[in-house]
C-alpha cells in the first residue's frame, strides 16, 4: 500500500530534528520532493523553527496585552464554555 501524506506528517517533527532512521528520511524527502503541499508544509516547519531560536521576547503595550488577552478568553470561553 503506497503511503500519502497523513503517513509523514506524523514524523515530519521527528524528520527535521534528525530524528528518523536513514529509510525513513530517504521516503519522507524523496515524498515532499514531489508533493507540493509537504514541501509546503516542511518549508513552514523549519521555518517557525528558525524563527522561534532567533526570536527574542518583544514586551507588549498594556493596551495591546489586555487586548489580546480579552480575545483569547472570547475564543477559550466560546470553544470549551465559561467556567
């Protein structure tokens, strides 16, 4: 049975840390290789990656903070009911 991709997704995590064995790596690179969405999806990956180990902590004005955190709460609160 040929594999698509919900059969690599599942290992792409592993796959960029170096994480799989040698076979593994070879089906999963020669898969994104010829599939558009997965080449997509692993350039996404690596870069949220890079950017989250160069990233530095930016403060938020409070404005912003109590913004944003209102949201979250709508969406919490909308999704999984208050509490």
């Amino acid at each position: 049975m040929e594999k698509k991709c919900p059969d690599y997704i599942s290992n792409l995590n592993d796959y960029l840390d170096g994480g799989v064995t040698p076979e593994l790596c070879a089906e999963i690179e020669a898969h994104v290789g010829q599939c558009k969405n997965c080449q997509i999806m692993v350039d996404t990956l690596k870069q949220t990656v890079r950017l989250c180990r160069e990233g530095r902590p930016e403060a938020l004005s409070p404005a912003l903070e109590a913004k944003l955190a209102g949201l979250l709460k709508q969406h919490w609160d909308k999704k999984f009911g208050k509490k």
